[in-house]
C-alpha cells in the first residue's frame, strides 16, 4: 500500500527565486512573476494576474549562464493570496510544463544542477 502523504511529482523541485513572465498565445496579456520553486515538469510561482485552472501559457524565463527559455504551460492550481494592505491581490500558481523539448530540458536541468551545486573553493 503507498503512503498517501508521499510526493507524487516526477521531478524533484529546487527551491529558487527566479522573476520571468507568463503570457497567452496571443502574447497580449504578459504577466511578471516570480517562481519560488522550479523543476524539469514546472513552476510554482506567485503572479500578480490571475489565471484560473487550466489556462495555457507560454512561459518565458532567462536563465543566467544557460540562455533563454520558451516552453508552454498549463496551470494546474490557483489560490488567491489577498493583499493585507488592502492593495491588489497575488496569486500563487503551479504551472504544469505541456511542452518542453528534450534539449530545453537538458539546459534547464543544468541550470538547476548549477544553482543547487555547492560552491566551489579556490586552492
């Protein structure tokens, strides 16, 4: 019998703060967000446009040292974070990755093998 708490992802996730955008394919209505955690299959992030469950996205992030990445999502969860200050409210998303090459795959494995390494000591 399997454990009922245990993870169900395919992919580890790294937690990592990375700002990167989220747009329809119209590429009309771009949103700025920030993932807190980040793996091969998606993103869980915060954005200030909400997106209801199962929106498709195109999701554009620039990975410092391994180029650009273009690959298509679907949002998976929504919660509403509402605003203590009483200004707008935030949305925390997960982003299911629908389409991702294996070689968009490969670049964003290595960079997070690349954020996650420990940092290397000069002898």
């Amino acid at each position: 019998m399997s454990d009922p708490n245990s993870e169900r992802r395919a992919h580890e996730r790294i937690d990592h703060t990375l700002e990167f955008e989220g747009f329809h394919s119209d590429q009309k209505a771009v949103a700025r967000m920030v993932a807190s955690n980040l793996s091969v299959g998606g993103v869980y992030c915060t954005s200030c446009t909400d997106f209801p469950e199962m929106t498709r996205l195109g999701v554009r992030m620039s990975l410092p040292h391994n180029g650009n990445l273009e690959v298509e999502a679907v949002v998976v969860r929504r919660r509403e974070l509402p605003s203590p200050s009483g200004g707008d409210d935030r949305f925390e998303l997960a982003l299911f990755f629908t389409s991702i090459t294996a070689e968009q795959k490969e670049m964003l494995t290595g960079y997070l093998q690349a954020t996650t390494a420990p940092p290397k000591l000069d002898n």
